[in-house]
C-alpha cells in the first residue's frame, strides 16, 4: 500500500505491484548511489559499481530459486515476448518438430512465433473448455527427439496454473514463467530453459528473466542474428550491449526482499493464503461469483471470476474503483473480474478484496 490521500490496493496484472520497502529505498538511493554522487541509471554498465549490481541480481536469484550449477541465469531485454520468437529460432533445427501446449493467449502467441519458424504442432489444448483448465500432464501428446516441448505454467488471462511438471525425459521442457516465477520453489531440473519478463512478480518491465540449462546454449542452432542468441549473452555475463541497468537494480532488490520475508517456502505459503481469502468468497458466495477456472487449476497468481448478474457486474466494479481497488477489471477481451495477486501484493489487499466481495454481495 502506497501513501496517497486514499489507499490503493494494487491488483494489476502486469506492470503490477512491487515492495513499498523496495520503492522507498530506491527513492533514498536515487540521487546518490552508494557513494558515487549519481544514480544507478546514470552509472557507467561497465563500471565495478554497476557490475556489483548485476552480478548480486545473478546470485541472488541462483540462490532463492535453488538454481543447480548446470544452468545459467540471463537478462535479456524485449519481454517474454521476444522469447517467442528466440526460442525457435535458436533451439527448432530443420527437420525437427516442436511441442506446444496451448492453455491461453500467451501460449498461442508463441505457437504462433515457432510456427513462421519451423514447424510446432499442438502436444494440448484447453482451447475447448474456453481455457478454463490445465491438461492432465499425463495426456501429453509429444515425441522423442522434438526440439523441445514448451508450456505456460501460469495463464494470467484465464486464471489457470500448472500444479506440477511433466518428467519429459530427453525432450527438453521450457516454461514461460511470467507470472509465476519465484511464487514458490520448483524443482528447476525438470526443465530445460525457464523464462518470464519482470514485470509480474520480479520488478519493473524492461528485464527479462532466462535460466538456461549450459547444454541448451551449446547445441543451439549457430545462423541466429548475434543478439538473439543465447550464447552471446552467456558469453558476455549479458552485458554484450547496454543491458536495463535500472530494471536489473530493482529486480536485484525485489529479490533481496524476498531473501527477507525468508524465501520461496514463506512466499508460497502467504501466496497460497492470499488466493484463499479470494476463492472463499467465491466458493461461498452460492453462485453470486462464478469462478472461470476449473478449481483443480485454479492459479494462485490471477483469480479470474465474473457476477452471475452482467448489470451487477459493471456495479461492483464502479464500486471497488471507488474504494481504491486497481485492476479488477477482467483482459481486455475477456471480460469478468481479475485480480492479480503476485509476491508483494500484500495480504492486507487481499483481505480488503474479500471483504468488499462479501459486503457487495450483501448490499445487492
Ligand atoms: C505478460 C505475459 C507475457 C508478455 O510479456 P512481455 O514481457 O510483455 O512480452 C507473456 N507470457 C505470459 C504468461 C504473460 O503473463
């Protein structure tokens, strides 16, 4: 909650909320960063200053998400999205296939992207059920010696999350962590290449996220514009051009103060309580709310729902404006209620959500 002349509970989707601690420390270090009389986004990014910055972001993060020693993590710029299109370019070789499993928008977009590359074809889809459902990871439909197979393990538009991971064997996994990233502890070496832009649970847009299993760099394809291969960026500590030096400043400190509240255990544990106060208004509600995930893939990170009533619809949602609530309104083409509740939203919103659902339910 940030001081303004009215609370504001932040459940935006993406730009979204980060630490009020974070910002105000940013705020004190802005025009004098530890001691070099300017700020961090004017230091040079090969300075030893900056560098500190940079590598502290790289260990950090290593560290919380128990990142194994075979892996590297890469900052990379042009959002997840540019991913979609890296992804193939760099690891889909002529004459191979690629396995997409398609739980969303998001997930089509990179089907999509692989598809004007290389030839990806569909291993799942939730298409049918409008999304409201994660596939049985037992259903798979994928083939040995695929370039890889690829999902989304949490659907920000549709509210849906994977609750674990297939074991692909020698078929390599790679996620789009967007929005879950760093929500709780995974078992990393289950995966190929993990990757999210920051905005969602990391820090400001600008960074995006790669951690990259070595072997995957190695056997890229090597006809790839330099920028767009991973192995330049490995090569160059991803500092082979200007990398978002502000950006990976703040991520570096989101991750300090997730090292604070004492990890991914205790942020798992507090995301899962959060959703919770949510989904009870949901569940509890007779019908009044309808919740648009199946409950077995409900995510933690988007509640997606809508009001059984259209017209008191529109009301709670002028409602909730007025109270403070930012970002309950469902993506732009599909409508309903969303509330975002990433790493440093804070319970406290999540209370207030709940309460302002139970009393709006009362009231009408
Ligand atoms: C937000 C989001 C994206 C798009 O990210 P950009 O950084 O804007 O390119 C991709 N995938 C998922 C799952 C997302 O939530």
């Amino acid at each position: 909650m940030k001081q303004t002349i009215q609370p504001v509970y932040n459940f935006n989707a993406g730009p979204s909320a980060l630490p009020s601690s974070v910002l105000e420390k940013a705020q004190q270090e802005l025009l004098n960063f530890r001691g070099t009389g300017m700020s961090v986004m004017e230091l040079s990014h090969r300075s030893s200053t900056y560098e500190e910055v940079h590598n502290n972001a790289i260990t950090r993060l290593k560290t919380l998400f128990s990142i194994p020693e075979n892996y590297e993590v890469l900052f990379l710029q042009g959002g997840a999205s540019l991913q979609f299109s890296m992804i193939p370019m760099n690891f889909l070789q002529k004459g191979q296939k690629a396995a997409y499993v398609n739980t969303g928008v998001w997930a089509e977009k990179a089907f999509t992207e692989a598809k004007l590359l290389g030839d990806p074809y569909e291993a799942a889809s939730s298409k049918e059920g409008n999304h409201r459902f994660i596939p049985n990871i037992n259903d798979l439909q994928y083939n040995q010696g695929d370039a890889y197979i690829h999902i989304t393990s949490n659907n920000t538009i549709y509210g849906t999350q994977w609750r674990d991971f297939p074991d692909t064997g020698d078929v390599p996994l790679i996620a789009d962590m967007s929005s879950d990233i760093m929500s709780k502890p995974i078992d990393i070496s289950k995966f190929a290449m993990i990757y999210a832009g920051a905005q969602k649970n990391l820090g400001p847009s600008g960074v995006t996220v790669v951690i990259i299993r070595k072997d995957m760099i190695e056997k890229a394809n090597p006809n790839v514009p330099t920028i767009l291969k991973y192995s330049t960026h490995y090569k160059n500590n991803s500092l082979f051009n200007t990398p978002p030096t502000f950006g990976i400043y703040m991520l570096g400190e989101v991750l300090g103060w997730i090292e604070e509240k004492g990890g991914l255990q205790t942020l798992a544990k507090q995301n899962e309580e959060k959703a919770k106060l949510i989904y009870d208004a949901i569940d509890e509600s007779n019908g009044f709310y309808v919740g648009h995930a199946e409950p077995e893939s409900r995510s933690l990170m988007n509640i997606t729902f809508k009001l059984a009533d259209q017209e008191l619809e529109k009301k709670f949602l002028e409602e909730a404006k007025q109270g403070g609530f930012v970002g309950i309104n469902g993506y732009r083409t599909v409508g309903g209620c969303r509330a975002s509740t990433y790493n440093a939203v804070p319970v406290e919103a999540c209370k207030a959500l709940s309460e302002i659902m139970i009393q709006f339910q009362k009231n009408n």
